[in-house]
C-alpha cells in the first residue's frame, strides 16, 4: 500500500516533508488525542480512516483567549466513505 506520495499530496494543496510515519488501530469508540507542540518541536499531522468515522475535537488551550476550555466538534470529519483529502484549519 502506497501511503505517501508527494507529488500528489502537492497536487491536493498539502506540500508538506514527512520526517516520520506511524500507523494506528483503534476499535469503536475509542478516544485518541493529538497534542499540540510549541515550536521549534511542532509536528503536522496527516490522519486517515481507512473504516468507521473520525469524530473531531480541538480545544482552546490559549490561557488568555475568551474562549479558553471551550470545544468545537466536526462530526465526522473523516470516513471510510469519503475518499477525499480533508484539511481542517482552525
């Protein structure tokens, strides 16, 4: 299975270097996380679903932001149904 191919992640607006690669497996209803880093050690994050859906939910985790400890879920961002490249952006 070919997982990474540059050129077409160029071709979809994604041009990104990919410094390593890990691959998961969850059962349904599991909660995963994705944490956020400070630069200089910032990673980006490519996800996939290759079945179910993906349930998605980021945090307001600026101290000094209005909207701190608040939410905002997207339901489902990913599926197995959806064969097409999603960037989320907040």
């Amino acid at each position: 299975m070919e997982t990474y191919k540059k050129s077409e992640f160029v071709e979809n607006g994604i041009d990104v270097e990919f410094s390593q690669d890990n691959h998961s497996k969850s059962g349904a209803s599991v909660l995963k996380g994705l944490h956020y880093q400070k630069k200089p050690y910032e990673q980006a994050k490519l996800v996939r679903c290759l079945q179910g859906e993906i349930y998605d939910v980021a945090v307001d985790i600026r101290k000094k932001s209005k909207t701190f400890g608040k939410r905002i879920c997207f339901e489902p961002v990913l599926s197995d149904k959806d064969k097409n490249w999603k960037e989320l952006c907040i």
